[in-house]
C-alpha cells in the first residue's frame, strides 16, 4: 500500500511537471525560437540588434522603468504612513478604508486611467471647473505625469495590504524597549518599525514594480507620446501600423530578462535582512488624539477617497446620457442598453465561465503544489514550485504572446477561444493562490497530520480531510486574489481575445478605445461591481478584515 501511495504522488508530480511544460515551458522556448529564428528558418540575432540600434525603442524601456520605479516611490511613500496610522493607532472607520483600498487595488488599472481622463483630460470636469471658475491650469494628464498619477493611486494600496500584516507581526516588547533607550516618535519609525519591516516592504516593491510595468491599458489610453515597452510589444504584434512578430518576441525576451533581474535583485536585498520575528505580545493600537490625530485622519480619508473616487465617478458617468464621446444632460439606462446590444450577455458569461473554470483549476493544482513542496520536497517538487512561479515575473503580454506563438496554429489552433483564455488566466495568476496555500500550510503542524495516520486514516485520506480544511484560509484568500485578478485581467487578453470570447474587462476596453465613453462606462461600472461584490463575499466568509497576501 505504501508504495502505491507513493507511487501515486510521484505520479502527480510527473502530471503537473509535464503540465507545465506543455503550457509554459514550451510557450516560452516557442518565443525564445520566433525572436532568434527568421521565417525562412535561419538563426539571427538582428532582432535584438535592430532594438539596441535605434533609440526609439531603448527608450521604451527606458520610459517604462523611469515610470515604474517612480509609482513604487511614490506607492511606499503614500503606503507606509497609512499602514503605521492603521495599525498604530485606532483611526474611526478603519475597516471601511481598509476594504476601500482593497477595492482601489484591485480594480482594473485602466478603469482608473479612463475615469481621470473623464475628470482631468482635456474636457474634463475638474479641469473645466479649475479653468473656468479658478482661472487654474492643471496641465496635462496624458504622458508621463498622467501615468504616475493613475498607477501610484492604483498601487498604494498593496503596500498598505502588504505592511499592516508586516505591522501586526512586531512584537511590543521591542516597541517599549526602543522607548525605554530614548528612542521614540519619527525616530522610532525609521530606526525600530522600518527595520523591521524591511523585508515585507522589499516585497510590496517588487510587487509595485512587476505591476506597474507590465501595466498596458494606463500607458495605452494615457501615454500619447509617452510609449512604454508593454505598449510597444502590442504594438509590434497587433499594431495598426504594420506588425512583425519576430521583433515582438525579441521584446517579449528582453521584458523577461528585466523582470528577471529586478525580481533577482528583491532576492538579494531581502536576503540581507533575513530574521524571523514572531508578535506574542502585539502592538495595542493607541487613541489618535489633538492635532496628530485629526492629520492622521485627513491624510487616511483623503488619500483613499482620491483613490476610490474613480471607481464612483465610473458608476456615476454610466447613468449619464452620453452620445460617442460626448456626455449630455440627463439620466437614462442608455448605456446599459446599448451595452445589452453591444455584447454584454456573452461578455458576462464568458466572464463567468472563464473565471470560474480557471479557478477551480487553480485552487486544485495550487493545493497539490503546495502539499508537495511542503510536506514531500524533492527536487521534482521544487522544480514544479519554481516553473510555478515565472508567472510572477512575466508581463501579461510576454504569456499572451508566448500562448498566441505556441497555441496559435495547428495542431492545437486555440486562439480566439475560451480554452486559450483559462490557460492564461490559470498561467498569470497560480503563483496567488500558491504562495498563501504554501505560506499557510508551513504554519500547520504535521503532528496533526501524523496524529490521523496513527488512528487508521490512510495518507490521502489524511490530506482530503484533514490538510486540505486546514489550509482552506489559505486557499480562500489566495483564491480571491487570483479570481479578482482573472475577472479584471487585460495586457494577455488583448493579444489572445476575438469576439467570441470577450470578456467584460476587453468590452470596456474596446469601448475606450473606439471613443465610445457611455459604453465603457456601463461596462466599467458591472466590471467594478462584480469585483466589490467578489471582494465583499470573501469579506463575509472568511470573517476577516484582511486579505493575506
């Protein structure tokens, strides 16, 4: 029996290694072959050469770090403070900042690119008020400072999500022994509470940074001039004006390595601040009493209502009576029933049925992932946890374009179909779900486990009923992240999507793009609401405040 057994989980393990071969593996070394190979089937590296030459398309990158590193500088400098406030001190009206940030966070990125244009473009209402009442020019919200503004909004709330967990695991002891040394106040933060959260908040920038860059609807609808390299990958493959997809996979490899090495670099600099902490006596929140108290407030309200007020604005422009791009007076359902003609039915169910199918997915393969590395670490295992991973370090439109290259013709020929798009939403978004699986099936004892065995349960039996429920906080919370991320997903859908899959995030797109604001704005505002409710149900399930990530 017990060879069987394990027989079985190595068998699994085979499964899973050959999953992700067939679907990453082979995808990848697919776009390695079409940047390095010509049609004619010669090897050339005139691809990689043709983008070091010319300065137009360096300077992509070039734009896309500048803006990046500058929205996780700006997202520290924002989420810091709201997250110390939050977990230092008892702010009224803590839980509904901290799911409105949730929502902010979580939300597509372009939604809020399309609703400050709404409010800062050109014609915006903002901008008409400042100019027309004020006599104020607020400049423009196209190019760079456009694109800063709408990501660092979208992005401040992970780090706040990421360092309040980092905050609620300090210990006391050490906050009363730093004050008894003279140590207190501004100092203190820096000196004790920075130190010690320095590897969380290496963490919430790697995660800014791989966001923000490979962000495609902000700098598509935003840039204008400003084109940075996701936007050129699309491009060069599903441009307008002319395409050539030997250069676009050239860009795809040069995205990977740049990502690669800033996500090396986090590695290296978390490593120098390797120690393990545990709170047996946590923070108590203190009162946010006189002057210091009312700026901690303003500062929390203020900032998360500029961030959230896109996602209102969206619902609000959706019942607005509008004609191309142009609102008029009135209310009415007329977006709404323009988007019932215009595809919303097929939009919602492929929605639905995308997410859906590619969660379950997820969640048990995430599962197995995480019992295996854990609790049967081998170096097959670890190899499946690594191949699990790249995901993470990949822009949506290098694994769209890599599926698209790999999946694309015959045999297989997927593209425009419902099967290409799980693939890709179970590819981009595993490593969620199995790094909270993972994390917290590490924090469950497997006495408890090996407690079961000695009564009669056989292992996987023991695993069904017993680790599986165990870890189901996990699952769920990691679950969420991942489905929120499907439901809203863009830069691999653009390139993988036709009519007959389009999903809710790709109808508002479309919309935008063609000018069509009353449309987006119907979908936008169904595309929010489906992500407040999701988020809202996990809320009341898991009986939390929190969302671990």
């Amino acid at each position: 029996m017990k060879a069987k057994k394990f027989e079985l989980w190595t068998l699994i393990s085979v499964l899973l290694l050959g999953t992700f071969i067939l679907f990453l593996v082979y995808p990848m070394f697919g776009l390695l072959k079409q940047s390095v190979v010509t049609p004619e089937g010669e090897f050339t590296l005139q691809e990689f050469a043709k983008f070091f030459s010319k300065s137009y398309y360096t300077g992509t990158i070039v734009n896309s770090v500048k803006v990046t590193l500058s929205v996780t500088a700006i997202a520290l400098i924002l989420g810091i403070p709201i997250a110390y406030f939050y977990s230092f001190y008892r702010i009224r009206g803590a839980k509904v900042l901290f799911v409105l940030s949730i929502l902010c966070s979580m939300s597509a990125p372009f939604i809020g690119a399309y609703s400050w244009i709404m409010l800062l473009g050109r014609s915006g209402v903002i901008t008409k008020f400042l100019e027309g009442v004020l006599h104020i020019s607020v400049g423009s919200i196209y190019g760079f400072k456009g694109i800063l503004l709408v990501q660092s909004l979208k992005f401040f709330p992970l780090v706040f999500i990421y360092m309040n967990g980092a905050f609620k695991n300090i210990d006391n002891t050490l906050m009363e022994a730093s004050a008894n040394m003279g140590c207190t106040g501004v100092r203190r933060l820096f000196r004790v509470v920075m130190a010690l959260s320095m590897p969380t908040i290496l963490a919430a920038a790697l995660m800014v940074f791989m966001q923000a860059f490979a962000d495609f609807g902000t700098p598509m609808l935003l840039g204008e001039g400003y084109q940075t390299f996701p936007v050129l990958i699309y491009n060069q493959y599903l441009g307008e004006n002319g395409t050539n997809f030997n250069f676009a996979a050239a860009l795809a490899v040069i995205a990977i390595v740049v990502t690669a090495l800033v996500f090396f670099l986090q590695k290296w600099a978390t490593s120098r601040f390797k120690f393990s902490m545990n709170a047996l006596h946590p923070v108590e929140k203190k009162e946010a009493k006189g002057l210091s108290g009312f700026l901690m407030h303003a500062y929390c309200y203020i900032l998360v209502a500029i961030a959230f007020m896109p996602q209102l604005y969206i619902i609000y422009l959706s019942f607005r009576n509008c004609s191309g791009a142009v609102f008029k007076d009135g209310y009415s359902l007329g977006n709404y029933q323009l988007a019932v003609k215009k595809l919303l039915a097929r939009s919602i169910k492929n929605t639905t049925i995308i997410g859906i199918i590619a969660l379950l997915v997820i969640i048990v393969i995430a599962v197995l992932i995480a019992y295996l590395v854990v609790r049967r670490s081998s170096v097959l295992n670890n190899t499946i946890d690594t191949l699990s991973m790249l995901p993470y370090i990949m822009p949506g439109a290098v694994i769209g374009l890599a599926l698209l290259i790999a999946f694309g013709k015959k045999p297989f020929a997927l593209t425009g179909t419902l099967a290409i798009m799980i693939i890709s939403m179970v590819i981009r978004r595993l490593p969620y779900t199995i790094r909270s699986a993972t994390a917290t099936l590490m924090q469950i004892s497997l006495s408890i486990e090996e407690a079961a065995i000695s009564l009669g349960a056989s292992k996987l039996k023991t695993f069904a009923r017993i680790t599986v429920p165990m870890m189901a906080n996990g699952i769920l919370s990691g679950a969420i992240l991942s489905w929120v991320a499907i439901v809203t997903e863009l830069s691999s859908s653009i390139i993988l999507y036709n009519n007959k899959s389009i999903t809710l995030t790709m109808s508002t797109y479309v919309a935008i793009s063609r000018g069509n604001y009353g449309l987006a704005a119907a979908f936008a505002a169904i595309l929010t609401v489906v992500t407040m409710v999701s988020l809202i149900i996990y809320l009341a399930v898991s009986k939390s405040e929190d969302v671990n990530l």
